[in-house]
C-alpha cells in the first residue's frame, strides 16, 4: 500500500482496515473474491470491529464494578429462585424493550448484584446504553449537586441512561432533598426507560431510611407497577465463610 492511501485510511479512522490490508487482499487471491465479494467481506468486517468498539465503549461508561454474566451464575446452589422465569426475561430482553424495573431484594450475598449486573450488561451489548452506581454514591452525587445547584444537569445525566442499576438501596442515612431528587429519578423514568434495582431491605422497611412515608409509598408504587419482583430471601449465600482457623 502506498503511503497516501495509508493516510487516507488514517483520515478515515480506518486503522483495523489498514492493518489487515494485506490479509484482505491475501484472502482474496486465496478464494478467488469477486470484486463484489472482497468489497462485502471488507464492510462486514469493518462494521463488525465497529460495533465491537461502541460495545466496549459503552462497557466502560456503565462503571460496571465486575463483568458478571448470567451463563455463569451458580443457579443450582439457589434452588429457591427460579430460573426459568429470570432467563426467560433475560432471554426476551422485554424489561428493556417493555420499559420494566427489575427489583432484587433479599440477604447479603445471595447473588443480588451480580444477576442485576448480568441483566445490565446484557442490554448494553444489545446496543443499549447503561450505567451501574450504588445507591450511597448515587446519593453523595444528589448532595454535591444541591451545593453547586446542578440538580437538574445531575438528573438529566441519570435519566438518559436506556438502562440504569442502582445497586444496594438502603443502609444509608438520606437527607429529605436526596430523597426528593431520587424520587424524581424515578417518576421520570417510570414507564420510559427501566431501572434495576438490588436491596437487602424489603419494600416495608424502606420507610426506615427514606424517613418520608408519602414519597416512600409514591416511589415503591412506580416502582413495583411495570415491574418483576424477584424475591431471593429465602436464598442462601454464595459466599464463602471463612473457617475458624482462618
């Protein structure tokens, strides 16, 4: 290849085509490529490298903490869940294409966050864009932001993500103007776009540390309305126990 075509490839931002020219043309000769054919193969796989690109882009914006899937989730250690329900949502992708919450609730370390993850994940190698946030820096973001008076960019931010987790919810002493900017988040995302939701607390103790019982009914309401409750309290832990020795 010469060095102004090279260029024009660099222009173009088409360095995987620049790097593999040769092989193209190799292949080609190889199979004996029609024009046509050598042209198509080349544009499937640059449109293939393309959207792997944007799916490793949009990985890395979610913040997801680990890349949980769902193919390896220890199902036949929680015989109490049921399976086939949680893979035919995971399968159909209808919480997306539906706009539906997923709420997980139950005990520590039954395997909450890492279901939600894989369902997060899931969508955004569907095309869609995410974002994985504790609710406690959730909640530390919505504190900055009345400090400098950028509530209203914070919550745009958080509501044009196609699908949003908000992992562990409770535990955490809220403020009432937190409460207020998280219960916003979710009445303008209610029925638009769905939010994945993780809690070790069950809906009748949220009141606790929401400390405002209209908005807590108002927000477990939406919640609950378009959405699965997947109820793992009769769960066991995944987690492994130290020995005593240890």
């Amino acid at each position: 290849m010469n060095e102004a075509l090279a260029a024009k490839l660099k222009y173009l931002h088409l360095g995987q085509l620049l790097a593999h020219w040769d092989d193209y043309l190799k292949l080609a000769g190889d199979q004996r490529f029609s024009h046509a054919r050598l042209l198509t193969h080349v544009v499937e796989e640059q449109y293939r490298v393309k959207r792997e690109q944007l799916r490793q882009l949009r990985l890395r914006k979610a913040h997801v903490p680990e890349p949980w899937v769902l193919e390896t989730f220890p199902f036949d250690r929680q015989p109490k869940l049921n399976e086939k329900k949680i893979m035919a949502l995971y399968d159909s992708l209808t919480f997306m294409t539906q706009s539906q919450n997923i709420v997980w609730l139950g005990g520590t370390g039954v395997g909450k966050t890492g279901l939600a993850t894989s369902f997060l994940i899931h969508a955004i190698n569907q095309g869609y864009s995410g974002r994985y946030v504790l609710f406690a820096e959730l909640l530390a973001e919505f504190y900055r932001s009345c400090a400098d008076h950028s509530e209203a960019k914070l919550l745009s931010k958080y509501l044009s993500y196609d699908c949003l987790l908000i992992d562990e919810i409770g535990y955490v002493e809220v403020e009432a103007v937190q409460v207020g900017l998280f219960f916003t988040l979710m009445h303008k995302r209610h029925r638009k776009k769905p939010t994945l939701i993780t809690s070790n607390l069950g809906f009748s103790d949220w009141g606790s540390f929401l400390k405002n019982a209209h908005l807590t009914a108002a927000l477990i309401d939406r919640l609950t309305e378009n959405s699965h409750v997947i109820n793992m309290k009769q769960c066991v832990s995944l987690r492994a126990k130290l020995s005593p020795e240890s």
